[in-house]
C-alpha cells in the first residue's frame, strides 16, 4: 500500500516503512541506543532527501526512546540525576556542533565531514566494543568471574574534583567528565545528526563504571530528552520534519523498542556489546566504502530549491 | 527618403504576419485534466493530450502526413551538478555546476522521431528536443551556456534516470489524419507547479501552427495543510510532532507490555 509524504515529496511503502521502524526500533530497545544512525542512512537509501531524512528521523527517535525509557523506569534502572547532569552538558555541546554545521556549510564540504566523521567514529568505537567484549567473553569462557566494575581500578578521572554522588548508579565522580560527555555527545550528535546513544553507552560503562543495570535507561532518557527538543528545532528552522513518515516510523519503532528491550534482557552483558560493536562497525564500514570505492557514477545532482 | 525603406518593411512584416494569419490550418488541443491534486493516495497520474487540426477553405491539400511534437515543461528550479574526484583515496565533490532553472520536469511527446520530423536547422531553432533546449549555468556570476560541457549530458541523463526527463518519438498517434492524441504519464516524483503544454504542429517538414495549454499539480486536502503548517507555524508544528512521538512512545510502552 503506498502513501504520499507531504513534506518528503514522495510516495513510500507504508508496509515497508513500518517494517523499518520495527526492525530500528527492536536494536534501539535492545542496546539502548536511538537508532538514528541506522534509520537515516536506509531512509536516504529508499530515495527520501537526505535533509528530510534526518529532520524526519529525530521524533522517530524520541518515541522509540521515550517508549524504552518507560520501560526502564519501570524497572527502576534510571539514574535521573545522572541523565539531567548529563543534558546540561548537552545543550552546550548542541550549540556548539550547530555552529560547526552552519560553518562547514558555507565550505560546501559538509557531505565530506559527515561521511568520514561516520567512518572514524563508527569504526573506532565499533572495533573498542568488539575487542573488549570478546576479551570479556573468552575470560567468561576460561571461569574467571567478570569484574566490570573493579573498585580498584580507579583512572584519573576519578581524582578530579567537584565530586557528585549518583545514588542510583552507585557511583561517585566528578562533575566534570559527566558534563564533558555530555557536551561531547550534543556536540557529535547536532553535527552528525543523531542521538549519539551507541557513543554514550560505551562512555558511561568504560570511563564512568556506571553499571549495566543503569546505563541503558539512563542513556534513553538522555537520548529522549535531546531527540525531543532536536524535533521542535528542526520543524522551527528547516521546516523539513515529514510528520507522516515519522509517524508511521514511530508506529513501528515504538512496538519494536518494547520487544528489543525484553530481548535485551536476556542477553550476557558482553554479547550485548558484543552484537552492538559488531553493527556500528558495519554502518561504519558502509560508509568507508562509500568514500573509497568508485561510485557508479561520478555525477551527482542536488536541486537547490525554490521550488513552491 | 529614409523613411520610405522603413515603411515597405513594415508591409512586407505585415504581409506576412497576415499571410500566417489566413494560413490554412490552425491547431486545437486540450487536456484531460488541468489540475492534477495529490492526495495520500497519489502514486502519479495519466493525462492524455487531445488535439486536432482545423483545416479551411483555402488549406492546401498535403501529400504527407502531419506530425505533431509536443513539448511539456514543469516549474523550474536552479540545480547543481556536481563530480567526484578520488582525493587521497576518497571520492570527493570536487567540480560543480550551478545551472539556472532548468525545467524539473520535461517531456518531449512526438508523432515520429524527431530527424524525420525536422531538419536539424529547424529542430535547433524551434528547441525541439531535449538536445536543442538551453541550459543556462552560472558562470562566474554570469548566466550563459556553456558549449561541450560534460555536466549538461550528466544532467540530462540523471533526470531521465529518475523519469523526470523524457523523450517519446511514437508518443502521439492519430486517429484520424486530422485528429490526434498523446498519453502523458507524470511519475510519482514530480514536482508540484505549474506545467506549461507547447503543441507544434508539422507538415513536410515545416513548423505550420503552434497551441499551448497548461495544468497544475496541487497538494490538496491533509496534504496541503501538513505542508502549510509546517511552514507557518514551524514551532507548533514541532511540537505537535513532539507530542505526537511521546504518545506514540506511551502507548507502545502500554500496549507491549511484558512486566
């Protein structure tokens, strides 16, 4: 059954739509992360503008992640105190990657900074992921006892002052390096136009400790919280957000981030992050290979609008 | 003395004007439809072109046939070509091409190929056929065509990948030696606007009477007010948008639930 999107021009499979926001939305719910890093590269993929694309993708991303979110609080596996640190941080970084966008813009370069800052960032958090949870695994396999959170193994960053405790997440850090994750993942996320979840996740469980009963609702909170005020902007600014596409998205992401989140419960710890590392690395490699093998055709088209 | 040459100019132009205008046959074409609303069912649309040829008293009979080519442009809207280049390894945007308004949509419908339809003199002149319209570019803050510019073909032929660009020699038939018609489908993905419809009519070669008509593709209905308000109250919009996405959200987290 096909429908026309008002805003993306374009007439899509509605089944095939939903089957996308379900599929999304499953990953989404199973590791805690927005999904937008997926969701917009197969949208671009079946022919929407890729600007409507992001735009349309940020209040798919804030159901999905608001639909988990409420599972996790039912759950009591949100640290509050530790999301609202966070976002403040975020709102400074999301100024400062609008400014960065704005500015490569005018160097008609964006395209080229997008692409490899994919590449860089998917690639070097994917393989991380992967090489830690593998050691993770084959430690589990060889009877030694996982020890994530060593109480030993206190880095620099819990020397810095302007200590916090988040109660939830039995932690007890500084302030600083809370907020400057926070900046960095507003920061990446208004420059590369996503939530920044499968950057946050790592973050919080290898320089914070936070524990895995707590980060991955915390990081929805966060992601729920950014995605929402990243969709007034885009409708306020752009006037690119296609509210029948996201809604059909949303239909199906929503239903699949429950399903995701129950299915992520059963999984180990490390094979979650193991699955996680192992699909940034694929998105990451699709678009290295977009930047270096030779493009079926070396021209390319964009109309510059104007049109009514 | 100067004005005399003047003056003879002005009857033989008038002469002539006059002649064309007592000229034997005159063209009459409509479309079945004249504006084409997209509502959420629109997967793209059929128009058939319909027209005749009116002959009178005076019209010479013709040894051959007629031939009709008709040429329909949609709204224009400037586009940038641009070409990769391999950069350190990296395919990158290196060269670009601005070119001003070219049509968004163009189809050229015609009775035969266009070679047997016209000379190439004629074809050019008349801008008959995708080859023989002019694609102005920006150069340097100038607008101008630019001659043997590969951008141009790369153009052409990315719009007639996406069925935007079209060229049908056996597009129009006639059912009777004065009476024709052309069936034009517009893909899902056009453009809304204004589309104009330039019918020419030949005969022997010769361009002997022209008609135009027009039609609108429109959003209409929900679709219009999605597009208006998105516009116009680019906040409320927002966080209609928003909302929309936490009561997604809510109900899923209800309808799901597995606790």
């Amino acid at each position: 059954m096909e429908i026309y999107l008002p805003i993306a021009d374009m007439p899509v499979n509605i089944f095939l739509v939903l089957a996308m926001g379900l599929a999304v939305g499953f990953i989404s719910g199973m590791f805690g992360v927005g999904g937008g890093f997926l969701m917009t590269p197969l949208l671009i993929f079946i022919g929407v503008q890729p600007a409507v694309a992001v735009a349309s993708v940020t209040p798919h991303v804030a159901a999905s992640s608001f639909s988990g979110a409420i599972t996790y609080w039912r759950r009591n596996a949100i640290d509050v105190v530790l999301a609202l640190t966070l976002l403040a941080g975020g709102i400074l970084g999301s100024c400062g990657g609008v400014a960065l966008f704005t500015w490569l813009r005018t160097l008609d370069q964006l395209d080229l900074v997008i692409g490899l800052s994919y590449v860089i960032l998917l690639g070097v958090v994917g393989a991380l992921m992967v090489g830690e949870s593998a050691r993770a695994i084959i430690r589990s396999r060889q009877g030694k006892r996982i020890e994530l959170r060593r109480p030993g193994s206190h880095t620099w960053i819990h020397g810095l002052p302007l200590k916090l405790r988040f109660k939830r997440s039995k932690i007890y850090v500084s302030a600083i390096p809370v907020l400057a994750i926070g900046f960095i993942i507003g920061f990446i996320g208004a420059v590369m136009g996503i939530g920044g979840g499968f950057l946050l996740v790592p973050m919080l469980i290898y320089l914070l400790r936070v524990p895995t009963a707590t980060v991955i609702g915390t990081s929805m909170v966060l992601t729920f919280l950014t995605m929402i005020s990243a969709t007034v902007l885009h409708a306020a600014t752009n006037h690119l957000v296609d509210a029948v596409l996201a809604l059909i998205l949303m239909a199906g992401g929503a239903a699949g981030a429950q399903f995701g989140a129950h299915a992520g419960k059963r999984i180990r710890g490390e094979w979650l992050r193991m699955l996680l590392g192992l699909l940034v690395l694929a998105v990451g490699l699709r678009f290295a290979s977009q930047l270096v093998l030779r493009p079926d055709d070396l021209y390319s088209i964009r109309f510059l609008g104007g049109a009514p | 003395m100067i004005r005399l040459p003047l003056a003879t100019l002005v009857i033989v132009v008038l002469l002539a004007g006059g002649g064309r205008a007592i000229c034997a046959e005159r063209l009459v074409v409509s479309l079945t439809n004249h504006r084409v609303m997209i509502t959420s069912s629109y997967t793209g649309v059929e128009l058939v072109l319909f027209g005749s040829v009116e002959r009178d008293a005076t019209a010479a009979s013709r040894s051959a046939p007629y031939d009709i080519v008709a040429t329909i442009t949609g709204p224009r809207e400037p586009v940038r070509a641009r070409r990769k280049k391999r950069v350190l390894g990296i395919w990158v945007n290196t060269e670009s091409r601005t070119f001003v308004d070219p049509p968004s949509y163009l189809a050229v419908l015609a009775s035969r190929p266009l070679d047997a339809i016209a000379s190439p003199e004629i074809r050019r002149r008349l801008q008959l056929g995708i080859t023989n319209i002019p694609f102005p570019e920006l150069v340097h803050n100038d607008v101008g065509e630019v001659s043997n510019d590969p951008f141009r073909p790369a153009l052409v032929r990315l719009m007639r990948e996406q069925t935007l660009y079209s060229e049908k020699p056996n597009a129009v038939t006639f059912l009777a030696p004065t009476l024709f018609r052309a069936s034009l489908s517009l893909p899902a993905q056009v453009p809304i606007g204004n589309y104009a419809v330039d019918v020419k009519l030949f005969a022997e070669g010769a361009l002997i009477a022209e008609a135009d008509s027009a039609f609108e593709i429109v959003k209409v209905g929900f679709e219009q007010f999605v597009v208006s308000e998105s516009r116009e109250h680019g906040v409320l919009y927002g966080m209609a948008t928003a909302a929309m996405a936490l009561l997604t959200g809510w109900i899923a987290s209800i309808a799901f639930r597995r606790d």
